[in-house]
C-alpha cells in the first residue's frame, strides 16, 4: 500500500494547521515542518524540536512568519510516496528514519515530548480489561467470561461516572460475585490510571511498521485521541494514536503491563498533530469519532469505532492526573486518552476472538485529523531503535554550528 495525501490529510486541511517532523537525508537528521497548501515547511529554524515549538507563547504568529518566510520546502506528496507501508517482515524504517538516513521520510509528530498513556478511560472497554485477567490471558475462556461478568452486572455500565455513589454500588456487586479487580479500580474508581507507554523519541510515525513480539500470541491495535501537553500544562493540539496492546501479556498480569505495552514499535503516532485554534477547538476534540480497520493479507478486515464523546471522564481530569504539583513535563507530553474499541469477534476458529497477524495494515482515521497507517511486523525484524535523545542533541548542536560558521563566513 503506497501513501499518498488524500489518504493522510483531513478533510478540511486547508483551514488546519498541522504540524509534523520528517528525516531530511541532505542533513541526516529530523525536522519539525509545517503543512501549508501541499507543502511542509521547515520549521527547524523557528524551533528545532516539535516540543520548543508548541512550549512558545507566540506559536500563531511563529507559524505565519514561516508561511511568509524563504524557508526550505518539500512537496508532501514525494515524502509519502517514499514511505510505502510494507506488507511484512523486511527492514522498515526505524522511528527517526531509514537505519542508514538517506530516505526522505515522514517521522511520528513527537520528538522529547514525555509519552503517557491513560487506561480504562471507557466504562464499555473497562470489562474487557477485567475478562483479560479474569481468563488469565488465554483467548480461549474470554467467551464465557464475558457472558458471566456481562451477566453479573445486568448487561451494561453505559453513563456510569467513576467515584460516584452509583459506581460504589457496582463495586459491591462486583466484589459480591467475585469479580473485583484493579482494572474495575481504575474504571470506576474515583483516580484514572496513567502510565507510561514509551521512551522519548521511541514513537513511529505513519508509514512505519508496529511490531508484535514472537511472545504474544492474543494482541490488538487501540485506536485512541493523544493529546499533547506543554510544559505548563496547557492542551496545545491533539493526533491519532495505536497503543499497541498485548491481551494475553497483561491478562497473565496487571504487573506486566511495561512488557505488554512497550516494545519497539508498540506506540504509533501521527500523521500530524492539529493544533487547536477558531477552526479546530478542544471542544471539538471532544466530539471526534476515530474509525479503525484492519486488512489482513488473508483478506480478512475488521472495521470498529472509538468514540471520544463517551469517555467517562473529561480530557482535564485526565490530563491533571498526569500533570501538577506532583509531576512536572519540562518538554511537554503526550497523552493517550484511552480507547473504547477491543475486538472480541473471531477472526479464525469459533470462540478464539481476534489477534494480529505479522501483515495486517491498521488504518486509524478521523475526518478532521487524517490517517495514520501503519503495517504489522514481527518486533525483533523491525529495524532496530537507535536514534535517541543524545542524537538528536548531538544534530541540534551541529546543525547550529554549521549555519552559524555559513553565516561568518558570508
């Protein structure tokens, strides 16, 4: 599958102010860019990293003064056609780029951006979690699980608000029938879970392969809002995300969760990050509705939806659990807001529900912030992670260094 604008851009990109990175081979290093009428323009020397960019105050007028600006361009048609998604295990590209930095790439939105996550932000998703556990990881008991605790608490927690007195009665039925857990804690409980979902500069952007360890066998995208935070704790802009989750990792333990969620290849991110202004606000945010589908190489497709509207607790609440006095983001963050969708459909014998196979493309969409498109590989024949945060500081000093010695001489 080969990338092209139609299928990455919003709808409406010609009112949006989207903001990406990509591996620029001339200098061997990333660049924040700028989309503007098919072109993405450098903005490294407005801010040579995504995070510096959105911690400044006067970030419209930043973004105007590159629109009028002799700044370098490149068509963003010719950076995608560069990133064909691959159909399977074979050296894809790394997340800073191609593992010997001669391809032009588009590169995840992130760069020293800290990536958090938030889990069992969805009453609905919550009982997935607890099915997980309650099986113990195995695929095989998840469908009669799910009719027992399905059963046990009448069918639905739809509206249910988490620390409310009617979400303490849930909590006794469930401890009254056996199923307490800490997924149930932190679902209906009155303090989210946030955890950490990968390393700074670890994410990969669209075109890039997520991987799947050999040692997972029950696995699936989650198609999820990440909202990007500044040092000051202000919501800047939003993105789509894949947390890739291993089911039958973290069901064997809650306490494995760093094993199930973090791998290379585990947290995609992008196209671009939209930020928010009159034509695009958080309030909007609030409301999108994000589409997955997955197309296997054996022809089987999954489609299913992620309604951001019905997350049982407000952005805020969410972002301030992660952000405060307790806890401070010098170069800002990342904040998956958790999904709503976990397939539980079979995709190969009956009562097996649904897993990856090495193969599969993931499309996560929303009209209003792109596509992101990423194809499933084995982890361990991704392309190796090797540009981290002393690379890019490294770049950033000698990239300063050479202009500044181009400019003495001139």
């Amino acid at each position: 599958m080969r990338l092209d604008t139609s299928a990455v851009l919003p709808e409406d990109s010609s009112s949006a102010q989207l903001i990406g990175r990509i591996w620029d081979p001339e200098t061997r290093g990333p660049r924040p860019v700028l989309f503007s009428d098919g072109l993405l323009l450098d903005l490294f020397d407005t801010a040579g990293t995504v995070s510096a960019l959105l911690n400044s105050d006067d970030l419209p007028e930043l973004l105007q003064q590159a629109r009028n600006s002799d700044v370098r361009r490149w068509d963003l048609q010719d950076v995608l056609a560069s990133a064909e998604v691959p159909a399977g295990p074979a050296g894809s590209a790394s997340p800073a780029g191609e593992t010997d930095g001669t391809e032009l790439r588009l590169l995840s939105p992130l760069d020293l951006q800290a990536v958090k996550a938030c889990g069992v932000t969805f009453v609905d998703s919550m009982i997935e979690r607890v099915i997980e556990e309650r099986c113990a990881g195995d695929l095989r008991l998840a469908e009669t699980m799910r009719a027992r605790v399905m059963e046990s608490i009448g069918g639905s927690l739809a509206g249910l608000k988490p620390g409310s007195d009617e979400a303490a009665r849930v909590k006794e039925v469930f401890l009254r029938e056996g199923f307490w857990s800490q997924y149930l804690e932190v679902g209906i409980g009155p303090d989210p879970e946030v955890f950490t979902k990968a390393p700074v500069l670890s994410t990969v952007g669209c075109g890039a392969g997520i991987g799947i360890p050999h040692f997972s066998t029950w696995n699936n995208p989650e198609p999820e809002l990440v909202l990007l935070v500044d040092s000051r704790g202000r919501i800047r802009g939003c993105t789509l995300g894949n947390d890739v989750n291993l089911r039958d990792v973290e069901g064997r333990s809650a306490l494995l969760l760093g094993m199930a969620k973090d791998n290379n290849g585990s947290a995609a991110v992008g196209p671009f990050i939209r930020l928010f202004d009159d034509a695009y606000t958080l309030e909007d945010a609030r409301q999108e509705t994000i589409r997955l589908t997955v197309h296997g190489s054996d022809g089987y497709t999954l489609s299913g939806t992620n309604s951001v509207q019905r997350l049982s607790r407000p952005f805020e609440e969410l972002v301030g659990a992660a952000y405060g006095r307790h806890h401070q983001y010098p170069d800002g963050f990342a904040l998956y807001t958790g999904t709503l969708f976990a397939p539980s459909e079979d995709r190969d014998a009956p009562g097996m529900g649904f897993t990856h196979k090495i193969g599969d493309t993931v499309q996560i969409s929303s009209s209003r912030l792109g596509t992101l498109t990423n194809a499933v590989e084995r982890t361990e024949d991704l392309a190796p992670w090797t540009y981290g945060i002393g690379s890019l500081l490294d770049y950033l000093v000698q990239t300063r260094r050479t202009a500044a010695r181009a400019g003495t001489n001139g």
